[in-house]
C-alpha cells in the first residue's frame, strides 16, 4: 500500500514542540555563543570580532588554568569514590532481607534533596567547632578548619559530594537486578564462591552501567558550581574556583561576556575529549552480552 | 552433586563424601546464612544513620540561636529548642513570594514538561516516518550537551524579549519537553504491545486518540515517575534562576534562600538558614515519601540497565 506524503510524514507533528525549542534555546544560543567567544563583547556595546584572542588569552590565564586543576583534582576523587560507594551500596540493597524499601529510600534522599539546603547544611556540619570535627576529636584527630583552608576547601567539597550518590547507586541496582538469575545458578554449579561470583558474574555483566556513570560523572564534575558557589565562593585563594565559577566570575560579575563564551567553548570541547576518549577506551573493558553471541 | 546431597535424608546410606558435603552445607545454613543476615543489618542499619545524619543535624541546626553555633563546642541538642528561627525567618525575607514563584514554576514542570515530552515520546515511540531515529539520536544527544554552554546568549536574548527578572525564561523554553523524560517515556511506551494501536487504528482511531485513550492510561507509573521527576528537579533548580532573577521578590525559593548566608546581615544567619532549608526540603520529603516506588521503579524502567 503506497502511503501519501502526509501519511509518511504526519508522525513528525509530534516531535516540532521538541523541535521548536532545540532551534531557539539549544541551536541558536550555541552558535551565537561561538560567535560571541571571537569578540570583546561587555553585555552593553556591540561586539568588535577580536577572532581568537579570548583564546590565547585564556591560554595564559593563570586563574583559568588553576580552575582547570581543581576540576581535575575534583573529578579525580569525586567520580571513582562516588562509583566505589555507589557499588558498595547498590549491592548492600540488592540482598533479600526485610525493610528494604526503607532503607532504600534513606539512602537516596539525600540525592533527592540536593540543592542549596542541604547544600548550606554542610556549612554547619563543616563548622570548625562543628559536628564533624567534634566526631574526630573523638577519636583523636585535631580536625581541620575545612572550608577555610586553602588544604582541605577541595576536600570538604569531595567528602560532601560522596553524602549525595543516589543516583548513581539507583543505575547499579538496575543493573544489578538485570542480571540473569541462570548465570549464578551456573556459577554455583561450577563452584564459585561469593567472591569470585562477584567478580566474574556481577562485575563484568554491570561494566556497561559502570560506564554509563563514569561517563555521566565526569560530565557532571565539569558541571559543579553550586556547591562551589555557596560553601566557598571560589576560595579561599581561588582552591575551590571551579571552571564554570569563573566562568560566571567572568560573565555576570564582571560582564566579560566574549571572554567567558570562549571559557564555556573551552570547556564544552574539554567534556566532549573526554566522552570521546571513554567512548573509544571502552571498547576494551565494557562487555555487552550480544556481542559474544554474534 | 550438591544439589543431590540436599535431597539425601541424614539417615540414609549414603556415601561418605556425600556425608560431608551434608554436614557442610547444614553448618552454612545454621551459622554463616544468620551470621550474614546480621552483617548485612548492621551495614544497612550504619549507612542508612551516615547518610540520614545530616537531615537529623538540620532540624536540630534550626532550634539553635545564632550565638549557639559559635560556643565551643556548640550544644549536641539545644535546650530549650529556639523556635524563634521559624517566625524569624518569615519576618527576614519575601518568603511568601519566593514559595509561591518556586510553586508557580514547579507547577509547569509537573504538567506542561511532563505532558509536552509524553507527547514527543509518543511520537519517537509509535509513529513512523524517514528521519525519526535521527531526530532521536539528536534528543539523546541533547543530554550530553552542558547547558552552561549557552547560558550567556541565552541571558542576552531574555534581556532583549525584557524576560529577565521574571519567570519566563524558566517556563518558556519547557514547551519543548526534556530530552531525558522523552528518552525515559520513550522507552516505556515501546514495551506496549504494537497490536493495542493497530487494533484501535482498524477501528479508525486517529494517533492522537490512540495516545490519549491507550498509550497513557497504561502508562501512568511511567508518567508519575517523570511527574515526579520534574516536581523535584524544578524544585531544586538553582542555576538558571540565578542568573536570570536579579530582583528579592521575585525569586524562586532555591535562589532567595542565599540571602540569608549572603545577604543583608553581618554575619551568616546559621539558624534562620537552617530554618529556610528544612521549609523548602519539606514539600520534596513528602513528594519523595508519597511517590517513593515511583523512583526505585522509575529508574528501572528507562531500561538504561544497558
């Protein structure tokens, strides 16, 4: 049956909403965002084309590179310590015992919760004569003036983010109940004990959700700025100035728009290298079951 | 072999590897099998008090007076709870207005974000036309793609359409729905059975009448869980109304809140602060504690198991 041209094109309808806001918010600010990062822009005067001096200039900011160092150092930390934690969990909620549902839920409300209030809780608990220090006096450790300290600012920030793993710890629960049943009955069968279950079985059949979050964990380190913004503001000596924090510092604080749009494209093709690298790189370790049988 | 000896009754004449293996498997049974209950209850038991600590430390945080915070060491629990911080803290700032911008914007996400990407999931789902897995891969792509990248021209255009400081530029652009609720609702309405829509289609029902009588009445659960979703994450959301909100009364509650760490007193207000977040974390708990297997379900069924 020959379908008309309306017939073959009518499903389309449905996807012009999305379509409709992918050109004004997503297409348009895009391009114009590279158009702005080639000029001088200062949000009042119209844009001079400078081409790629924002670039060279970022180039050579000091500030800048030191931003890209304690995004690093963030992700570093951050993004395995979230995976290891989350891995932990994930499989502590997938054993068959009662009050799961509860205890499942504990565990995620802190990620639900994320945002500036539980943001500025942390700036209670971090106090130096907070509860946090208190508990390390308890055991003997002098604890450190966290927030304040040019040493431990980054640190504060890496221990708060292990509090809020609930996604990531929900993605391996998924996936840990998409493990056929069958291959540790076989396991069993074969002798293997729980170790080695764990890590012939489960390990290689969740590489692909391991993936998934280490690639959406980096992406999200290159994102933080909240938690920045409002525990530290950047501080103290710049040790917590994350790339987007002196991207806004740039745009809004000092209206610096030219130059903070080529701060953003930086950082755009920063994250795009390192999805396309894992993306390459997990060819070798992550083990997608129909592979093997095609 | 194993499975065999279980089978076996203890008196029978059995060989005596067999025997063994009995023994064994009754000595995991009687200890390691409880031993491991208790272990696994004690873990459960000591994370689930290291992550719901700080909610606990937040309550009490808002019963402190503000010079309370500063003695060494502060009270583990302040007695007579200060609850002057709550009346306090509606005196501080424009709360009202905050929570009423902060309902007005969740409300859309809810509804319109929520029903405009179903609509656009239906369409990736169940209907078919030449580019529609391209344009897919394009919503997809979409995800990946760090919003902060356009936040500068997208601050231009709000100032040149006067949106800025006022809640446009955070509804306006949600009648594209969410690249993440489409993926989620998309992968949801595939697993409907084809011949449900091909039944109705017989029948002379149009796509848009099949979406509405077949497609999501079954998929409610799905549909709550991206409602949910978006409840939350409007909620939340700080990064853009930062930037576009500029005026005290007419920001959501996420960014008024700051006023109280950085805004017209000398010091932190530790306890009004503490006030303000258990205020604005109250309507997510309870969402949260009304829709929870919604979540738990919910991630399950985006299918990203992979």
């Amino acid at each position: 049956m020959r379908r008309t041209f309306w017939q073959q094109w009518n499903g389309i309808l449905f996807a012009v909403p999305w379509l409709l806001q992918f050109v004004l918010f997503i297409v348009v600010p895009f391009a114009a965002s590279f158009w702005l990062s080639l000029t001088d822009y200062r949000f009042r005067d119209f844009p001079n084309m400078i081409w790629f001096e924002n670039y060279a200039d970022l180039a050579g900011d000091e500030v800048f590179l030191k931003s890209i160092f304690n995004t690093l150092y963030y992700t570093v930390f951050h993004v395995p310590g979230v995976m290891i934690i989350s891995f932990f969990i994930a499989i502590l909620l997938n054993q068959k015992v009662n009050g799961m549902p509860l205890f499942r839920t504990l565990f995620y409300l802190p990620s639900v919760t994320a945002g500036v209030a539980t943001i500025m809780l942390w700036l209670v608990i971090l106090q130096p004569n907070g509860i946090l220090n208190q508990a390390l006096g308890l055991v003997g450790i002098p604890g450190p003036r966290w927030l304040t300290s040019t040493q431990w600012a980054m640190p504060s920030l890496i221990i708060m983010s292990f509090w809020t793993v609930g996604t990531t710890m929900i993605l391996y629960l998924a996936g840990l109940q998409g493990i056929p049943q069958h291959l540790y009955e076989a396991a069993s069968i074969d002798g293997a004990g729980h170790l080695r279950k764990l890590w012939h079985v489960t390990v290689p059949m969740m590489t692909p959700t391991i993936f998934l979050t280490l690639v959406l964990g980096i992406i999200g380190s290159w994102q933080v700025f909240t938690q920045a913004l409002i525990l530290t503001g950047g501080g103290p000596a710049n040790a917590t100035l994350f790339v987007l924090l002196y991207l806004y510092n740039k745009a809004f604080l000092i209206f610096q728009m030219g130059y903070a749009s080529a701060i953003a494209w930086v950082l755009f093709v920063i994250i795009l290298i390192f999805t396309l690298i894992q993306f390459i790189i997990a060819r070798r370790w992550v083990y997608y079951e129909y592979d093997e049988s095609g | 072999m194993a499975l065999l000896s279980e089978k076996a009754p203890p008196g029978s004449n059995v060989g005596g590897s067999m025997q063994s293996s009995v023994t064994i498997r009754g000595w995991r049974a009687r200890i390691l099998r409880p031993a491991w209950r208790v272990l696994v209850y004690a873990m459960l038991v000591g994370g689930s008090a290291i992550y719901g600590f700080p909610f606990a430390w937040m309550v009490r945080s808002s019963f402190m007076s503000i010079d309370q915070f500063y003695e060494d060491p502060p009270p583990f629990f302040p007695i007579p709870p200060n609850w002057a911080s709550y009346t306090e803290v509606w005196e501080s700032g424009p709360i009202v207005s905050w929570i009423i911008n902060s309902t007005i914007v969740t409300t859309f996400g809810v509804v319109v974000l929520t029903l405009v990407s179903a609509v656009v999931a239906f369409g990736f789902a169940r209907t078919e036309y030449p580019i529609r897995d391209v344009l897919f891969l394009l919503v997809i792509s979409t995800m990946m793609l760090p919003q902060h990248v356009t936040i500068i021209p997208k601050v231009i255009i709000f100032r040149d359409l006067r949106w800025l400081d006022t809640l446009l530029p955070l509804i306006v652009p949600m009648i594209g729905g969410s690249a993440f609720f489409i993926f989620i609702l998309r992968q949801f309405f595939r697993t409907i059975p084809k011949e449900l829509d091909d039944a109705a289609a017989i029948d002379g029902a149009s796509p848009v009448r099949i979406m509405f009588t077949i497609i999501f009445p079954l998929s409610k659960p799905a549909i709550a869980t991206v409602a949910v979703f978006s409840f939350i994450g409007n909620w939340n959301e700080f990064f853009e109304p930062f930037i576009y909100l500029n005026t005290p009364d007419r920001m959501t509650l996420a960014v008024g809140m700051r006023f109280f760490q950085a805004g017209m007193w000398e010091q932190p207000q530790l306890h009004l602060q503490m006030a303000i977040a258990l205020i604005s974390v109250a309507p997510i708990l309870i969402a949260f504690f009304f829709a929870q297997k919604h979540f738990i379900r919910g991630i399950t069924l985006t299918g990203i198991k992979g």
